[in-house]
C-alpha cells in the first residue's frame, strides 16, 4: 500500500479486515494526507486545513465507524451565512419533505430578493426532476460549465455569487467557470434535495490526524505493519509487473500486489517516464488539472464569536471555524488562558492567493475578519500562520471523467498494480468521500482479482419524500 491519505487507509483497513496481509508506507511522519494535522514547535496541532463532512458522505462515515472515529464528529443542522452588511442567514431543515425541507429557511434569507429566490428555485427543482443528472436528450449539458448552467437556467449575478458559489467552490475546490456542471448538480442533489438529513455539517472534535490512530490495530493485528517517513523513489517495473518499491534509501518492498494511493502527479513520477509514454492510461492523467486552498489560522486573546461555523458572502474568506468551540481538547479550547479563541478561516479554489505573501494574505483575512465580527476590532491578534496547498485536490474539469482511471485500469497493462485516490474515477469530486470510495473501489479490484468478490462502496443516502419519484433505479 503506498500513500497513507485517506485513500491508502481505507482500502489497507478493509483489506486487513478480508484478512490480507496489508504493509503501507507513507513519506510523511503522519498519517491522513492532505486531510490530516501537523505539531507546532510549541506542542499545539493545527489542521493543515479545516476538512468538514456531510451525511451525504455515506462511505467516508462508513470508515469512521471501522476505525472507531466515528464518535470524534459532530453534525451540525444548522448553517450560518453572513453577507458584507452583516445580514444573517441561516439554513436548518423544516418538517417538509425531501426535496422542500430546506425551502422555508432559504426563503427568509434576507440578501436575496424575490426573484434571486424563484430562480434559485426553479434550478433547485430542476435538479431534483433529473435526480443531479443531465436528462440524456440533452447532449449540450455534457462537459458544459457550472457557470454556463446556472446562466442558462436564468441565475441572477446576486444568486450564483451569494448561494451557488458559496456552496460550490468550497464542495469542488474549483470556481464555477472551472468547474463540470455535472459535478455541481451532483452537489445540491444529494446533499441538500435528495434527503433531509443530507446537508448536516460533521466536524472533527479533535486534531485531524487523531482520526487515523484506530487505522494500525486491524492492520499490524493480521501481521502488517504501517511506516511512516518511508518515501519511494520508484516503482521498479519488470515483464508486465511491479517488481518492487524502491524507497529513498535504496531498499527494495516487495508485494503480490502493490495499491498506489498517492496523488497523480506522484504516480507519474514513481513510474517515470517510459512507462507512463507507452500507456494512454497513465498518459491521460497528465490532464488532469489541480486547484489551491489556503488556510489562515488567527489566535485571539478573546472571544469574538460564540457561532461554530459561519459561511462568509461577498468575502475573498469563505469559511470561518471557531475550533475552541468545536474542539473536545482542552488545549485548543484555551482552558489555560481563558478567554482566547482560536479561529481557521478556509479559502477553496484560492489562485488570487497563490502569489501572494504570507503576510498579505493575514492582513486580508484579519481586515475580512473584522469587518464581519466586529468584536475583532477589540481583540489582539497573538499569532497566526498561513498554510497554502498550492495543489491541495485535482479540478473537476468539464470532460475531465474521461481522464479519471477506474482502480484496475492499470492491470492490463501492469498486472498487480491497482490505483486509489480521490482522482479516480468515482463520480465524487476531489472529496474526502471521493477518497474513500476509491480506496474501497480499489480493494474490490483485488478483491475480486483474488477471486473473492465482495462490495465494499455504500450507496448514497435514500432519496425520501418527493424526491424519490426523481430518484434514478439503481442509483
């Protein structure tokens, strides 16, 4: 198993639990990825990014639940939005059924008018007749943008930049003219349409990499073994197969069958170049585009807000997460030196950024931060940092499901070689649910290639009320 992100651990975890012996190997000295934390020099982890789930998220949950995580989230029914004047708008479920049982909370958000919301409205139902999908007579949706969509479907500016966009950029780590409408119908449809439950917001109560401690016991327990600060140099291909794994320090692994859960990118640079030439499999990842997201985390010597998420409008910030109060840790949540707070602000699809100093991107964020809650303009900023991963998920392109490898797409052509990460082909975007089914996609690959055919990837959420009469059979 190579790569210990979400994908590598999920498919080692249930291949361990089918009772294979599973050994992985991860370059950093911690497990979870990109989705994980790091310790700062003064004891304190920070989260390399805030990374939230939803209900909708059925495998990823499922993945909890096996390595005994699942009491570490906690789901949120309510969803704050706070626009440039400091109207508040707040999405909660109401006892309709499913598709409408968010429509009362949307129609009392104060920043939209009647006729930002009856357009929202009618592309809402129109989702929901389709079940996220394109009816198949209409051929021009496919590989159309989101932008292009919503335009289409007589989107207001005021409505694609203060819900459409809100919801999307964040979903896909994409803007919406970068982005496959496809994926952005999939979006609305099953997390906020199909079912009631689906929109709930979970966030870790503690550091991101505390998710991953329960991923070694059903591994090392059936004789595996899981290393990290093992960076490969390669993968040493002979006759048809994977030989081996070279690692950094000239040492060799050998295996049955070698799971490769890193980023496409890497890949490439771990089959190196005459392989990836002879093979359109590998050769069709190179268009594969990748997108930014920038964290900002800000240490406060008091409280400004009592909210445990607030989704910003009209901001270059898009996210604000009081981890004090969302956090079960008492050194994050400041109990030392009461009354502080510590807050991360999240910028998805963040290429404004990318050239941009550290320093100028804190001096945004806390100007934005103090306009927003005005009680900042009181507190004193102790610290902060900024942490930008310049290619942090790959971009759900228009087109881009044609680039995207099913797990055993590498096995004609390397026969024990299997492919797993949230850039396969999983119909997720650049999730860590999309990470998760892929590295269950990629475990029913050997599984089945080892004649013991199982599944492993869940199904969405049920579609209820209305929105079954829309639901597609088997989907």
């Amino acid at each position: 198993m190579i790569g210990g992100g979400l994908a590598g651990l999920s498919s080692a975890v249930v291949l361990a639990e089918a009772g294979f012996r599973v050994s992985l190997v991860e370059k950093l000295p911690h497990l979870g990825g990109r989705a994980t934390s790091y310790l700062l020099p003064n004891g304190e982890y920070v989260d390399n990014c805030q990374h939230v789930t939803m209900r909708c998220c059925t495998n990823l949950e499922d993945f909890y639940r096996r390595v005994g995580a699942a009491d570490k989230i906690r789901y949120y029914q309510r969803v704050l939005f706070l626009d440039r004047l400091g109207r508040r708008g707040v999405l909660k479920r109401s006892p309709l059924p499913a598709p409408f049982h968010l429509a009362p909370s949307f129609l009392r958000f104060p920043f939209l008018d009647w006729r930002d919301k009856r357009g929202i409205g009618d592309a809402m139902l129109r989702i929901a007749r389709t079940g996220g999908r394109s009816p198949a007579q209409k051929t021009s949706e496919i590989g159309q943008t989101m932008l292009d969509w919503l335009r289409k479907n007589g989107q207001t500016a005021v409505a694609i930049d203060r819900v459409w966009r809100v919801v999307l950029v964040s979903a896909l780590d994409e803007e919406l003219d970068r982005a496959d409408a496809a994926y952005g119908r999939a979006v609305f449809w099953k997390a906020f349409l199909k079912n009631r439950r689906g929109y709930e917001v979970g966030i870790p109560t503690v550091p991101l990499g505390e998710l991953y401690d329960g991923c070694r016991e059903p591994i090392e327990r059936r004789g595996g073994a899981v290393r990290t600060r093992a960076a490969l140099r390669s993968l040493r291909v002979h006759d048809g197969r994977v030989a081996a794994a070279v690692l950094d320090d000239g040492s060799e692994l050998a295996a049955d069958y070698f799971l490769a859960a890193v980023p496409h990118t890497a890949l490439l640079q771990l089959l190196g170049p005459e392989t990836v030439a002879n093979h359109p499999v590998f050769v069709n990842l190179k268009n594969l585009r990748t997108s930014p997201i920038t964290g900002v985390h800000f240490w406060l010597d008091r409280a400004i807000t009592s909210e445990p998420f607030i989704a910003l409008l009209d901001r270059t910030t898009q996210w604000i997460f009081n981890k004090t109060l969302l956090s079960n840790r008492p050194e994050i949540k400041g109990q030392a030196q009461e009354p502080g707070q510590y807050l991360q602000l999240v910028i998805s699809a963040s290429y404004d950024l990318v050239e941009r100093s550290r320093q100028e991107i804190m001096d945004l964020c806390w100007r934005e931060l103090c306009e927003v809650l005005p009680a900042a303009r009181e507190a004193k900023l102790l610290k902060s940092t900024v942490i930008k991963e310049v290619a942090a998920t790959f971009s759900p392109a228009p087109g881009c499901d044609r680039w995207r490898p099913d797990a055993g797409a590498a096995r004609p052509v390397l026969s024990n070689l299997i492919l797993a990460g949230d850039w396969t082909n999983t119909g997720w975007p650049s999730t860590m649910e999309g990470a998760v089914r892929s590295g269950y996609r990629a475990a029913e690959a050997l599984l089945a290639a080892e004649g013991q055919p199982q599944p492993l990837v869940l199904p969405d959420l049920p579609a209820q009320g209305f929105a079954r009469r829309w639901e597609s059979p088997g989907r």
